[in-house]
C-alpha cells in the first residue's frame, strides 16, 4: 500500500502537468499581495504550504531513489556475473564500510598501468583473463 501509493505520487509530481498546476497557484499568491497589503499572514500561507509540500514529498522522492538505485544494483550484479574474469567480490562492495571501496578502488589502480581504460593488451580478446585457454 504505502510503496505503491509513493509510486504514484513520484510518478505525478514528476510529470509537467504537476509544475503546471503548481504556477497559477503561486501567481495567485505574488497577485493578491499587493491587494491584500502583503500581510504577514499573507506570508505565512506560502510558508507554510511549501514547507509541508516540501516535507511530505521527501518520502515519495526517496522512495523512489531507493527503487531506482536497487534495480540499477541489480543491473550491474548481473553484467559483473555474466562478465568472464571479473571480480565477483564487487558485487557486495554497496554493503561493506566506507572505507572498503577506497581499498579496493586504490587496489584496482595499482593493478592497472597508468592511462589504462580498460582496454585489453594487444593480442588479447575483451573479458579474456590471464589463464584463459584461448590465449
């Protein structure tokens, strides 16, 4: 109930028609300043109403960070294991310390020749390792 009711939230605020609801109101707001004498209570209604907008749409867009950084895990999980020769061990390096990934991004590096992007040595096929048979 509550993830499916934070999708359908995200999934409207996001789309334009939310941004174009959202501008007459606060043109109706800057118009009736003047003709109200811009009071403080006048201030106060835009106050308060952003600042509950803003708190309450906080859970929906996190919700939806949440499912997106997942699915996007889950993405690179599956490319690491169909990768032949690639560190299986990364695949868990979101749930490990702070300072693991600088461990293991500082160990990678020593591994590679500097300006090396990836690329394989010449003579050496993409995703083959160095006790490939193929070689």
């Amino acid at each position: 109930m509550t993830a499916s009711l934070a999708q359908a939230c995200t999934r409207r605020a996001g789309r334009p028609g939310a941004l174009l609801a959202a501008i007459p109101l606060v043109l109706a707001w800057v118009v009736t300043g003047p003709v109200f004498g811009f009071p403080n209570t006048w201030r106060l209604v835009i106050n308060s109403l952003t600042s509950a907008v803003t708190f309450v749409m906080v859970f929906p867009i996190q919700s939806a960070r949440n499912r997106d950084t997942a699915a996007i895990q889950l993405k690179l999980d599956e490319g690491i294991r169909a990768t032949h020769g690639a560190q299986a061990d990364l695949m868990t390096l979101e749930r490990e310390s702070e300072e693991t990934p600088e461990r293991v991004q500082a160990e990678l590096a020593q591994g590679r020749p500097e300006g090396d992007c990836g690329e394989p040595p010449p003579g050496r096929a993409r995703g083959a390792t160095a006790a490939s048979p193929s070689e």
